[in-house]
C-alpha cells in the first residue's frame, strides 16, 4: 500500500536518491544533505507548531509500506517571500505609439517581479520514475489539496505553483541562455542549485531591475515563454484539472509557468467532506468510485487512494486502511473523489 506522511528525520537518505533521480529544474530539492536536513528540520518544527507562520513549510513522503521505500515528495509553503525574496518575471505588455507619424506598436515585457508575497506555495513534487503508476501522482500532489482543506488557518487564501521550464536532457535552457547568462555568466544547472539551497540575493544584485523587450530575446528564447518541460505537463494537467490557472508569471531562469488559484476555489478543498469513519470487514457492496481520503491529525497526518462506495453519512473502511490512515471507528476522516479523467486512468 501507498501513504502519505509527514517527512521524518530518518527520511534523509531516501530524500537523497529522490534528489539524485529528480535530475536538474527541481529547486527545492537540492543533491545536498545539510540543505535537505535543513527543509526535514523545518518541516518537522512546522508541524509541530514551534515555528512562527513566515518560517512554515510542511513536507511530505509518499511511503510504500511494502518495502519502506520513500517513493515521492510534496511540499506546501506556508507563506512564500516573508523571510527570503521570492522573484518571477511578470509577463506585460506595453505601447508605444504616434499619431503624428501614425505608429502604433505593442511589445510583451518582463517586469521582475515579488507580487505573490504571502502567498502559500505549492511545491517539491517528485514522485521516482519506478512508481509513475497506479494513480500514484494524484495521491502525491492533491493530498496537499486535503491538507489545506483540513488547515485552512495555516496558510494564505492564494496558492501559486511553479512549474519547470523547458530545458533540453543536459540542463541548457534557452531563456537562460538568451537572458540569464548575461547577468550571472554561470551556467543554468549552476544558478538553479545556488537558489535550491537558499542562495537567493544574487538574484536581486544581479538581475536587470528594468523591463525586459521579449522581442530582444532570440526566438528559441520567446518560444518557451510560460511553456512547461514535458516531463513536467502531467502535473500542470493535474493542477489546472483542480482549477489552477496561468496568469502570466513566469520563473526568472527557464521562463517556466507559474499557476495559481484561489484555495477557496480548489475543486478538491470545495468538494471535500469531513465524515465519521466507520471500520468495515467486507466493504458494503455497489458502485465504488476512487477517493482521496485522510485523518484530521496534524503531526500524524495520514493520506491514502481507495476505491469505496459513495459514502452515505460515514466512509468505510477496511481494518488495513484505518491502521495506515491511523484512525479509529467512529473518529473522522476527510474525502474526495477524483476527477473522472483521473479515475479511469
């Protein structure tokens, strides 16, 4: 069986091999074990309460009970910009016109930008390339989703996510390239390590603080503007299936998306039940449809995908998914259905 958990400190060496397969564009998850050590401490500080909000992120594992194994990643931000500047590129527009001479133009911009500060941030998934089956990535990313639905109080009404930009299988981004080198004259692996572990004012000493005239950019560079690498689309489909939306800000080193939503608007916090559970030894017969399910503990948080019949005023389960979500019968859990695209997948 696959859970979700909150990161532990005994989880470094499996946060390890994630890191070394998740290859270059995942910022937040650095091959560097005092970096990786840090973000374990800060989470489990975080979800014990002994932090102030600014400083909050909450990691979790995906755990194949089977063999132990960590088999993925997420993470939320509670507040992103608060205590380390948070910069994109806002993509404008402006207009240059005469009507004396009967010009008019338009030119798309970059304007640097720290507008989500504050926000909470989606962040950190990773799921290894040996478990990208069984609807794994959804369990992954969209216990998040229950996360926030269940902790409203922890984090921003704004959830914004970034999504890897198009590089090419040995890191060269063209974005980078075109603009990036001529500011930092390092190469783009470089600079993305420098920002995962934490070292992030360069970006505001060197970055240009004017707008920049895309149509200076060579067309490869223009091209990937806001574009998504492919390894990355599956997850963008997930998030904007939940009601994330592109607004025009991109990331300051590969141009990639960045995605937000209301949380409020979330399809999977709107339609989330909180429901008594009930241990049952068979299920109850009829239509089963697949749901996300977790407790409503903080420190033990627990999150699981079952198939289970629509629920009538209690969700079942079976006494093997009570011990992995830890929860007794008659205490309560909080459910959603997939997406149906998702649950015929």
């Amino acid at each position: 069986m696959m859970f979700i958990r909150p990161v532990e400190h005994k989880d470094l060496d499996g946060l390890m091999n994630l890191a070394r397969s998740a290859g270059i564009g995942l910022t937040t998850l650095p091959v560097n074990e005092e970096r990786l050590s840090r973000r374990i401490a800060r989470s489990v500080l975080s979800f014990s309460g002994e932090l102030d909000k600014a400083d909050h992120c909450y990691v979790f594992v995906l755990e194949d009970s089977d063999t132990g194994a960590v088999a993925g990643i997420c993470a939320i931000e509670a507040a992103v910009g608060l205590k380390e500047p948070w910069y994109n590129y806002r993509v404008g527009t402006i207009v240059h016109a005469s009507e004396e001479l009967g010009v008019y133009s338009r030119h798309e911009t970059l304007f640097l930008s720290n507008d989500h500060t504050g926000y909470s941030e989606l962040c950190t998934l990773f799921l290894h390339p040996d478990y990208r089956v069984k609807r794994n990535g959804g369990l992954l990313s969209k216990c998040r989703f229950l996360f926030l639905a269940q902790f409203p109080q922890l984090f921003g009404k704004m959830v914004v996510a970034e999504m890897r930009g198009v590089s090419d299988e040995a890191g060269n981004s063209p974005f980078w390239e075109a603009l990036g080198r001529h500011f930092f004259s390092i190469d783009f692996a470089k600079a993305d390590y420098l920002t995962g572990v934490g070292q992030k004012a360069f970006v505001a000493e060197l970055m240009p603080k004017h707008p920049v005239y895309v149509d200076f950019l060579p067309p490869e560079a223009q091209a990937v503007i806001g574009q998504t690498h492919e390894g990355t689309r599956p997850a963008v489909a997930l998030l904007e299936s939940e009601g994330f939306r592109y607004e025009g800000y991109v990331d300051i080193f590969d141009a990639g998306p960045t995605i937000q939503a209301y949380v409020s608007d979330i399809r999977a916090v709107k339609e989330s039940q909180r429901l008594p559970a009930k241990v049952c030894d068979p299920l109850p017969q009829g239509e089963r449809e697949w749901y996300l399910v977790c407790n409503d503990a903080l420190a033990g948080f627990r999150s699981v995908l079952v198939e289970a019949v629509r629920p009538q005023g209690e969700f079942c389960l079976t006494p093997e998914l009570a011990r992995a979500l830890d929860v007794q019968d008659g205490g309560h859990v909080r459910c959603v259905t997939l997406t149906p695209k998702e649950a015929v997948q």
